[in-house]
C-alpha cells in the first residue's frame, strides 16, 4: 500500500482495478477535476499478455487527451488489416488502414504492446494527479445515498463514488447481478518475440499488417509491435477436452492437434507462441443495469467480449471518455452532480456495448465455420469490395 493512505482518507472517486480501463476512467475524470485514487490488487500496476489492437474509436479519444502521439511512438501503424484462409493460405479480402481510412474515421488504427499503453496511461495518471495504489484487494464496497466505501483488508477507502473495472472476473458486479462468466469453450495462445530471435525470416509485408487466419474451430493473428522489433501471435482454437467435460483443457498438446491440418504459414506461427500459459476465452451476456447509487461498472466489469472485434480495450476507452464528458456537462446544472451523469452514462453505453458483445460473438462464429459455410464465407470475403466500409463504419465512426 502506498505512503500516506489512511483509513478513512476521502476522494472524490475510488476505482477499483488498475487495468486499461481502470486508468482511463481515472485519468478522463482526474481531467475533469475529480480526486481519483485507483486500488490495484496486484502489488504494481502492469498488464499480462501482448499485442493490443487500438480502432478509431480509441484512437480519437487518445488523441483528445494528449496520448496518441506517445502511442504511436510504442506502436505500429499498419498498412492493412487481411484476412486469409488457414487451410490452404489464400487471402481471401483486406481493408486499407492508410489515409483513406485515417481520414474516414478521424484516427488511425494502431497496433501495440499492453504493457506500453498501460505505461502511457499510469504516466498520465501520475501527472494528472490520480494516486495510484498497489498491493490493496478490495473485499467488498458499501454503497450509500451520498457516499460510497470500499474496504480492504483493514482499511477502509471513502468516496462520492466508486467505480468497478475490475475486470471479466470482477467481484463487485455482483452488487447488480447474480450472473456468471460465459466460457465459449475456445482458448488463446500468445506470443510476442524480437524479430531477430525468430526461427525464419519475415518479410516486409509481415512487419506492416495485421493478418489473421480464418479456420475451422481455430484462427491467427500475426502483426508486428513495437516499431517492428517485435512479432505477435495469437492463437485460439475450440477445445475438444473442453466440450469432454476434462478439468484441465485446451493443453498445448491439444494446440498441435486442432492446428495440423492448417497451411505451412500457420503452422510455423505455432512457433511463436508461449507454450507455458493460455488463456480461456470468456464473456458475459449483456446487462442494462451498471449504477446502483453512488456505484457502477466500467470496462470488462461491465461489458466483458470475445476478442474477435479487437474492442475489449477500445470499448473500455469508451466508457471513460462517456463518463467524464456526462460528468461535466453537469457541471452547471442544478440537480447533483453524480447521480444524473452516471445515469446519462449507463444510458450512453450499455445499448452501444451489448452491440459490440452480440457482435463479437458472431464475428467468431463467421470466422470458426467449416465445410459448406467455409466455402461460402470464403466466396463472399473474396467478391467484397475493399474499399467498402459499411460492415465498420457502425462499430469506427465518428
């Protein structure tokens, strides 16, 4: 626990979960003037995992709050989003990510490591003056009519509200539902390796795309991080153990099976993965209710997704910015200040996030079919026209 915190010691606004999201919310309300505090469980404030890919809709909102150009010098612009075939390798279609897009949807799309954009947020943080508190597990939160606490341990932490970004996991949802986490049966592998201690060569167009293999029961995402140093991997496929009831599935063994029957290019990125952790694939289904009170969720806490739209982050991002933009448009208004923007909040968001869950769910089943409907998704990829935009434009615009 850092210096200086005392049991009892107010803030304006506690947030519990020291995430992407968590941040984001922290310093999108500290901007606005708000004491935030930010209780982290873990004993310092980092992220699991690796590559990261930020849309437009993120993009924009980093930009609005001074960090896009930090982002882009840890990150990679890449110069086209292509989908191919995992059996047999074909590209079946693209999307541009170059000016057109950028001028389309007032951003770029950019890709890069979590670590370094939860670095970039934490620095924002420090210096808009959110105190930033490791190593404190929040046990439970009570929730009054002007003030709410969190407790942790011995310690008790006040503030006007408190806000959980606890993530796909979180503990405090249950203060509005009794509902569980949704296992989709699939499991992701991840990997990110210097490009010099990679086992072949990449060429140029592999340290400038994002491609992502579309198979049955299984996908992968390649694209470079970190000016091109790095290359990231992912993948996911459906468990056969799992659908068998077995406690410990979707192995690394199981990983070789599901994906023997892919083409050379998949099979070789099996290569650049950690062998050594995987993660379960999990959501939610949506929800309407996120404040009671002086209460609500934020992030995966409040909207947890399948990975398939690359917007679990981006959305979180989302719902800083609504918040604190309905938190200072009440700033002149006559009723209180807490109650009425978390209710223009809930409102703004849970309709636009239970969208993007429902979508990302049929996203990942467009891209797992076999047999007759392979074929089909195929044709239809292949005749799209790269240049249009209406399947994005709902999910990217301005």
């Amino acid at each position: 626990m850092s210096e200086g915190v005392t049991a009892g010691g107010g803030s304006d606004v506690i947030v519990v979960g020291g995430g992407i999201g968590g941040l984001a919310t922290a310093y999108a309300l500290a901007k606005e003037g708000q004491r935030v505090r930010v209780l982290e469980r873990a004993s310092r404030f980092a992220e699991v995992g690796a590559g990261l890919q930020m849309a437009p809709n993120a993009t924009r909102i980093l930009r609005e709050w001074g960090m896009l150009d930090a982002v882009l010098e840890k990150g990679v612009l890449p110069r086209r989003l292509v989908f191919k075939d995992a059996l047999d390798g074909r590209e079946l279609t693209h999307l541009d990510l170059g000016e057109e897009f950028q001028a389309r949807y007032g951003a770029p799309y950019v890709v890069l490591h979590r670590g370094d954009l939860l670095a970039i947020l934490v620095e924002g943080c420090r210096a808009a003056g959110v105190e930033l508190v490791p190593g404190t597990d929040v046990d439970d939160v009570e929730i009054g009519p002007e003030a709410a606490v969190a407790r942790a341990g011995e310690h008790e932490f006040s503030a006007d509200v408190l806000l959980a970004a606890d993530g796909l996991h979180s503990s405090l949802r249950v203060k509005l539902t009794d509902d569980e986490a949704v296992c989709s049966g699939y499991v992701a592998y991840r990997g990110a390796f210097p490009v010099a201690e990679l086992d072949r060569e990449l060429d140029d167009r592999a340290l400038e795309e994002v491609v992502v293999y579309l198979g049955p029961g299984r996908h992968l995402v390649q694209y470079p991080l970190r000016g091109g140093e790095l290359f990231n991997t992912v993948a996911v496929f459906e468990s056969p153990s799992y659908h068998r009831g077995e406690a410990d599935w979707g192995g690394p063994e199981e990983l070789d099976e599901v994906f023997a029957g892919a083409c050379d290019q998949v099979r070789r990125g099996l290569g650049s993965l950690w062998r050594d952790r995987r993660w379960p694939m999990y959501d939610r289904e949506p929800i309407s209710n996120w404040v009671s009170g002086r209460f609500a969720l934020t992030g995966d806490a409040a909207h947890p997704m399948l990975q398939y739209l690359a917007q679990g982050a981006c959305q979180a991002i989302e719902d800083a910015h609504c918040l604190s933009t309905e938190l200072a448009k009440t700033a002149s208004a006559d009723t209180p200040r807490w109650p009425s923007a978390l209710a223009a909040y809930e409102r703004a968001r849970t309709e636009r996030t239970a969208g993007v869950q429902r979508a990302a769910r049929v996203w990942g089943d467009i891209w797992h079919v076999d047999g007759l409907a392979r074929l089909l998704r195929n044709e239809l990829f292949t005749d799209r026209d790269p240049a249009d935009f209406k399947h994005i434009d709902w999910l990217y615009s301005l």
